[in-house]
C-alpha cells in the first residue's frame, strides 16, 4: 500500500497539501488502492521553535514511504531562502533525485499571456539535472566587506551526473516517439560562454545521442531557448538542462502553461533506491496564507505524477480527466486564471469528477 509522506511547509503550503490529500484519496477510493498518509511539519515555523527545519534524522525518516508529497517551503520574513530552502536541496540530493521531470502542457481553457500557447502548441517536458551543476554548494566567502572581497560558487558537472540525466532525457524522446511526439532531445547549453562545464555537457549529449540514431538531436543556448519557448513552443518534445537552466526555463515553461498555479514537477530516483517527491513548482505566497484564493491545479498535477511514478496509471489518468474537465467547463476555477472559486472549491469539483467518472 502506498505510504505517502507529506511535507506542507510554508505559506499556503497547508491549504494546498489538504487538496493534494482530497484527491489521492478520491483516487485510492475510486481505483481500490489504499493509501496511507503522514504529516510532517516541517517548515519555517519550526526553525523559529527548534532551530532546524527539519530534524536531523529526517531522511532516515522520509526513507520508509513510498513517496514524498512537498506542499512548498521558504518564507523570507522567518528565515532567510537559502536557509530555509536547503531543506528541499537536502532532499534532492539525499535522496539522489538527479531528475526532475517537469511536464510543460496547457490544458484546454486555460488562459495564457503567451499568443503562441495552444493546447496543440504547448506539449512538452523539461528535464533538469537535480543534484549537481550549478547547485552544488561549493565556494565561499573571501573577506567580504573588504573592498578586494569576493565570493566564489563552483559548478560541479560529473561524468555520471551529466550522463544520466541526458540518458533519462534520450530514454524518455525514446518513448514518448513511440507514442506519436516528434522524438526530439534539445540540448539546452551556454557553451558558448560556459568553456568548461557546458562544453563537457555537450559532448556528453552528443555521446549518449549516438546510442539514439532514431531521435533528433537538437541544441539551443539558454538565451535563445527562451526566445524559441516563446516563438515556436510546438517545435520542444524533451528538453535536457543543467540543474539553474532547467530551473529558470521551467518558469517561462509555466507560463506557456497558464501561470505558476498550473505547474508540476517530480523529483525522481529512476531507479527506486529512494522515496521520489512531487511537488506544485511555484512557491508559498505567504501573503495569501489561509485565504484559499491559490490555484491547486499544480498541486493536483503533482499528485497524478505520483500516482503515475507509484504504478497506478489508470488513477493518474483519471486525475488528469479530471483536471482537464475542470479547466475546460472553466466555471470553477481560482482568480488567478480569471475565476472567483477558492482552492478548496476547485479541489472539490475535481475529486467529484474522479468520482462520478465511475459510478
Ligand atoms: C524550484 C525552486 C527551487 C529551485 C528554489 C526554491 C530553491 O525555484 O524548485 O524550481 O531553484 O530549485
Ligand atoms: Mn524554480
């Protein structure tokens, strides 16, 4: 049975965790898996209490469940980001999540700023490197009030770091082709710039391309990415990116998507070693905490990606109809896609319609 872990966090990290639970156990009920919970509150409030977000042994903990579900973390006016936020770091690299897999598509209904999103134009997925690059923590501070002073942060870019991620990246092209996509692998770099880093990263793109004769090979620097994401979002099938690029491009990816409200992402340990966590890629509004007005889609999303990564593909389906229904008949739905519905009001229309699907 799968033992879910789940992590609320902060802001409105709570309201939204209620829905992701609304509709896990709207899914088990419907599919006849039963699904257990726990809560662990771990979060800025208990830095204030205890000193630590989390307690020492945590991933001791976390690594009895099946998988993670993260509500959001960080808020600044308590603890500062990068305090704060070394808590999700921790996980992913703890738990040697090295894919972060962020589906880029907009559901039917949706409004989006974006003139070239249409649910034909926009239907994608991102996959960013999650443990290592440019996040890998290493530098420090040299006599920084000093006028000479300086700060050094190193990317650390491995072999097998660069290798497994572009490989999931060319296994997935591989499937999804299978499937009717293009079967195409954009290569996001800066190598251009990047003389080390980026350029080892592209000859190991190309490398693990050459075991891939059926899928495209395609590469783009960063800053032009970001200009095609826009012009031409139908030509992406699978992009690959270091783990800073894979997280500056999946926000612009949200927007193609209708807004922060609508994105999802999994951070995953393909090969199970690990509880995978799942989580709403936007962050925790504390100025909205308690009123319900954030949209739960994103968090919805990130509970059929884990219903998916769980082996229940059929729940996961179902949650995605659901999803679909809801944002197509369009009345409830929450202000920040032109709305009036609170986030529990949305999550509710949801679980009914897992529901009425089957009865
Ligand atoms: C994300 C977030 C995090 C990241 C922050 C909160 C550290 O922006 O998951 O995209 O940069 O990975
Ligand atoms: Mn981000």
């Amino acid at each position: 049975m799968p033992n879910i872990a789940l992590i609320p966090g902060d802001g409105v990290g709570p309201e939204i965790t209620d829905e992701a639970v609304r509709i896990l156990e709207a899914a088990a009920r419907v599919y006849g898996f039963p699904v257990e919970t726990e809560i662990f509150d771990w979060s800025c409030d208990r830095y204030l209490a205890q000193g630590e977000m989390m307690p020492a042994d945590a991933l001791e903990t976390l690594a009895g469940f099946d998988a993670i579900f993260l509500g959001c973390i960080g808020d600044a006016n308590k603890v500062p980001d990068h305090v704060s936020l070394e808590m999700l770091l921790g996980i992913r690299v703890g738990f040697d999540q090295y894919v972060n897999l962020r589906p880029i598509r907009l559901y039917p209904g949706v409004p989006t700023p974006i003139r070239t999103a249409t649910p034909e134009s926009v239907d994608f997925v991102v996959i960013r490197e999650n443990t290592e690059g440019e996040y890998s923590r290493q530098g420090g501070f040299f006599h920084p009030d000093a006028d000479d002073g300086f700060a050094i942060q190193t990317g650390i870019f491995t072999r097998k770091g660069c290798e497994r991620v572009i490989r999931y990246a060319f296994d997935l092209a591989e499937e999804r082709k299978a499937a009717g996509y293009q079967g195409r692998v954009t290569n996001c770099t800066k190598s251009n710039a990047l003389n080390y880093s980026m350029v080892f990263w592209d000859k190991i793109y190309a490398e693990v391309a050459e075991g891939h004769p059926g899928i495209q090979r395609d590469m783009a620097l960063v800053d032009a990415l970001t200009m095609w994401f826009v012009k031409n979002p139908e030509w992406f099938d699978v992009v690959v990116a270091s783990n800073l690029f894979g997280d500056i491009i999946t926000d612009l990816g949200a927007m193609l998507q209708g807004g922060m409200g609508l994105a999802a992402g999994g951070n995953i340990d393909p090969e199970r070693r690990y509880p995978s966590m799942f989580e709403p890629i936007h962050g925790s509004a504390p100025k909205y905490t308690g009123q319900r007005r954030v949209n739960p889609i994103a968090t919805i999303e990130a509970v059929r990606m884990m219903l998916d990564h769980l082996g229940q593909p059929e729940a996961a389906a179902a949650v995605g109809r659901a999803v679909a229904g809801t944002l197509e008949a369009g009345e409830i739905r929450t202000r920040d896609i032109g709305g009036t519905s609170t986030t529990d009001q949305v999550g509710a229309e949801v679980a009914r319609r897992i529901t009425e699907e089957q009865s």
